[in-house]
C-alpha cells in the first residue's frame, strides 16, 4: 500500500510543477491542435513508450473526452 502512496504523491507533486510552469500554454496549444485535427476528421496518433506509456494514455483519454464532451455542446 505504501508504494501506491508514493507514486500518487510524486503524481500530485508533479502536476502542481506542470501547473506552475510554462508548460500549460504548450498543453493548451497541443490541445487545440488536436481537436481541430479531429473536427477536420484527422486521425491523431500517439505514442509512449516504458515510464511514460501510461501518462501518455491518461493524457490521451482526458484531451479525448473534452473534445467529445465540448462537442456535443459546442459547434465545432
């Protein structure tokens, strides 16, 4: 249970560093590019490999599901 601890502090410890940095705007402009790809009927591929396979695959299905939540709301 300890190492689940662990990693989930080092997570959160982390994403308040992204928050902090630049790197947000980076985030926001990848963002828009994918969802106007994916509005143009775009195919969007990624790709992970080892430790960051997973943050990839997170990252992917949150950028996934604003995009399909935002538009069913929003003309696209």
């Amino acid at each position: 249970m300890d190492i689940i601890k662990t990693r989930f502090e080092e997570h959160i410890a982390l994403a308040q560093l992204v928050a902090q940095s630049e790197i947000m705007q980076q985030v926001a402009d990848a963002a828009a590019i994918i969802k106007k790809a994916l509005a143009g009927g775009h195919k969007v591929l990624f790709c992970g490999n080892g430790g960051t396979a997973l943050i990839m695959l997170l990252a992917e299905m949150g950028v996934l599901l604003s995009v399909s939540r935002h538009s069913n709301t929003e003309k696209m």
